[in-house]
C-alpha cells in the first residue's frame, strides 16, 4: 500500500511538545500488522524535510516499526501538483491534514484522480465546498471520509454503550469545555489562525461526538463570542465561542436535548495539557 499525506506539520509529525505526531505514528502502528510500502508526505517548506525524518525515525524506534517515510515538496499549485505525482506513483489512499482552508482544493484534486481520501476535520469551512465535494465523491465513485478520531476513544465508546442501554434515563443536556493554549493561534498556527477559528477548527469535534453518542439530529443553532487578548497580539478572532446546538431523536418529536459548547484558544502557555477537554451527560436516571 502507497499513502500520501498531506500536509506535514503538528498533526503529522508533532510540534511544539505536542510529541511525534498523531498520523505518523497510527500509519507506523498499523505497518505492523498491514503492509505499507511507502509513505508520502507532501509540504511546501523544505526545512520540512528534517522534522519528517526526525519524527518517523523517532516513531520507529519506539515502537519496533519501519515505516518507509519520504518528504516531498510542492510548488503551490495544488491541482498540478496532485496531477504530477499521481501520474508518477499509484497511491492507494491519502491523508489531508492541512489547514481548513485547503481542504477542499486537496479533495477536489485527490477524488479527480481517483484516490480515497480521509480528511481531518473540519471537512471545509463553508457548507458550499461540503456540498461540492459530496457531489464529486458521489460523481467519482471514491471513497471519502471526515477523521473524526474522537468516535474509537474507549471512554466516548462507553459513553455511547451506555446511552444506547438507557442507563442514563431520558438525555436532557450535554455540556462541553474545549480549549488550548494561546500558542496554538500565535506560533503553531501563526500562519493559517486567521483563516480559521476556535470553534471551527476544534470545537466540531464534540458536535460530531454529540450526534455519534446520541444519533440525535441537530435543530437548531446559535453561538456568541468574546474578544480582545488575541487583537492585541494581531490575530482578529475569537478567544472564546460559545455555542448552543438543539437536537432531536426524532424529527417530529418534541423533546429537545441541549448541548452547551464553549471553546478557547487562550490558555496560558505554562498549561501543562495541549488541549484541556471535558465533557457532562446529564440525563433523568441517576446510578444507584
């Protein structure tokens, strides 16, 4: 199997104490048990290249894998540049792990040569280039599909398992606390955190959690925000967003469950936890 990821900074490879790199490390993983015979990974910078040899002969030692990794960097042209090297090698899949602005442009170009893709979340940033590419996946016949990782932690599955079973009675609401530190918007991310924000960028993963722990319907929506501490460091977005989501079990039913989502990225940088998350079910059965 050939895999190409694209994109290859924290999320692949690790940065800022954030440790090897969550893709990298769950492809060399399953190269113990599923035969990878090379790994791509594309980037636009070539410094790029050394944190990529670093991280992948890192993951291999620890673990006992080896994983055959290559950097390879593109000019810019997206489509090109996707053309290019699918007419050099044959991938049987790819990873897009880039900022949310580019998703869309990396899975148009991908799902035209034919390649399934994973894309990590958010899929886009607007509902028109969701739309889209629904359309092209269906058109092409390509497997695609939105990393939602939260859905296989063992705590969430529980969650689920135990929502499914009634043990929490009738589900009346669920609230949410999500946020990192304010170094992810002004270094890691300094270069794309204009084009994005706290709830776009992190909080969706806990609005797919909701819908995958309840298989409720979302109804309705609202959301308010707060500013000023990233303004004065020249970043015009939102601290914090705080975002109130409505759902339905069934669609003519009148029950409501409420979810409460707030969301920061301004965390003091001394915060030990990149991403400090916790989460409340609350329904009408107690445990005895």
């Amino acid at each position: 199997m050939n895999v190409l990821v694209i994109g290859a900074g924290m999320y692949v490879t690790g940065r800022e104490g954030s440790g090897c790199g969550t893709i990298l490390s769950s492809l060399a993983e399953c190269s113990k048990t599923i035969q990878i015979q090379k790994v791509t990974i594309l980037g636009k910078k070539n410094e790029n290249a050394e944190a990529v040899k670093n991280a992948s002969d890192r993951i291999n030692s620890t673990i006992g894998a080896s994983l055959h990794v290559e950097y390879c960097p593109v000019s810019g042209e997206i489509a090109l540049d996707i053309e290019n090297l699918c007419s050099k090698s044959n991938y049987d899949c790819a990873i897009i792990s880039t900022p949310d602005h580019l998703h869309h442009p990396f899975a148009v170009a991908l799902l035209k040569e034919g390649v399934p893709i994973l894309v990590v979340k958010p899929l886009t940033p607007t509902l028109a280039e969701a739309k889209e590419l629904v359309e092209l996946q269906d058109e092409m016949g390509v497997y695609a599909a939105v990393e939602f990782h939260k859905r296989w932690d063992a705590t969430n599955l529980w969650i689920a398992s135990s929502i499914s079973s009634s043990l929490l009675g009738k589900l009346q609401y669920i609230t949410v606390e999500y946020s990192q530190k304010i170094s992810m918007p002004q270094m890691t991310f300094k270069e794309w955190s204009d084009k994005t924000n706290i709830f776009q960028y992190l909080g969706v993963h806990y609005v797919d959690l909701v819908y995958f722990i309840t298989g409720f319907m979302p109804v309705k929506a609202m959301a308010v925000g707060t500013q000023g501490i990233l303004k004065k460091s020249g970043i015009s977005k939102w601290d914090s967003i705080h975002a109130t989501v409505l759902w339905k079990e069934q669609a003519d039913s009148e029950d409501l469950l409420v979810s409460h989502f707030t969301t920061r990225w301004i965390d003091p940088v001394c915060t030990r936890a990149i991403s400090d998350q916790k989460y409340k079910v609350i329904g009408t059965r107690r445990r005895s």
